[in-house]
C-alpha cells in the first residue's frame, strides 16, 4: 500500500513538472538542410499515433527499489512508465516496481489509467549510460481505470520507444 502511494505522490509531480521541462534550444524546427530532429518518446495508444517531445527522466527510490522513471507529456495526455534502474527487459507479472500509467486531462476532469490496477506492461531498458546521463528503451503496456477515478475501458500502448533521454539527477 506504502509502495503505491509513493507511486501515485510520483507520478502527481512528474506531471505537473514534466510540460515545464523543454529542450534549452530556442527553436528546434530544422532548416532545410537539417533532418528533423528525433522524437524522444513515441507510442501507439488504442492504436492512435502519440509522441512527446517534452521527456524527463529520473533515478528515484520506490518501496526501497532503485529505479529510472520516464514521464512525457504531450497535449492532454501525460504518459509515466517506472521501471527497474539496470539494462534488461522486465515484465509486470515477475517485476514489482514496474508499472505504466496514463493521465488524460479533459476541460473540467483527469482520468487516469494504470498498470497496478491488473493491466500488464513489459518495459526494456535497452541503454543506461551513467557518463552522459541518458537512456533508452522500449515498451507496451495495458493499463485499466483508477478504481477511484472515471476514466473508462483500457489504455492498449503499443509500439512504444524511448530515445536518449537526459535522466534529470
């Protein structure tokens, strides 16, 4: 119980901190002799194209865990994955501290969506490096409604990846 409160008071400050967070440069549009530039984090939710260039990543200590959040926001939606702080590929049904969890934010509520609620995820870290402050990764998750909230049906992600993003700390 101690261990998802920590998750939710997590989550709840990743998503305000997270759309303030830009890239220091002051227009990333490329010229016409410059390819454009990678987005960070891309996904598939319900099937639907979504990608954040607005992407913070951080170490943190969950339930006396180490591990790496990721946390991206793009228009309504703030997306926040947590998984364990070393290279490799986890699953939700063998990993305890791995989750991945939706915020959508309509005119006048927040829904919210989670893999603790009896969803699935499976996250790989495929890069951490320690020197430059970057990872990378990949992910799928389904993440089912808050039982306190009113959010409805699932949240399938698919096709998810995350490029070399700073880790904050």
């Amino acid at each position: 119980m101690k261990t998802n409160i920590l998750r939710y008071c997590l989550l709840a400050a990743t998503i305000i901190l997270a759309p303030s967070c830009k890239d220091d440069k002051e227009d990333n549009k490329p010229s016409n002799n410059t390819p454009a530039p990678v987005v960070p984090l891309i996904s598939k939710i319900n099937g639907a194209n979504w990608a954040s260039d607005q992407v913070v990543a951080r170490f943190q200590i969950i339930g006396g865990e180490k591990v790496i959040t990721v946390t991206a926001a793009s228009g309504n939606i703030t997306m926040s994955l947590i998984a364990p702080e070393a290279v490799g590929s986890y699953n939700s049904t063998t990993t305890t501290v791995l989750s991945g969890t939706i915020v959508e934010k309509q005119a006048t509520s927040e829904h919210m969506w989670t893999t603790e609620n009896g969803g699935d995820a499976t996250i790989a870290i495929t890069k951490l490096d320690r020197t430059n402050k970057k990872v990378s990764g990949t992910f799928t998750f389904t993440a089912k409604p808050m039982s306190s909230g009113t959010a409805l049906g699932d949240k399938k992600v698919t096709d998810g990846s995350f490029t070399d993003i700073t880790i904050q700390n």
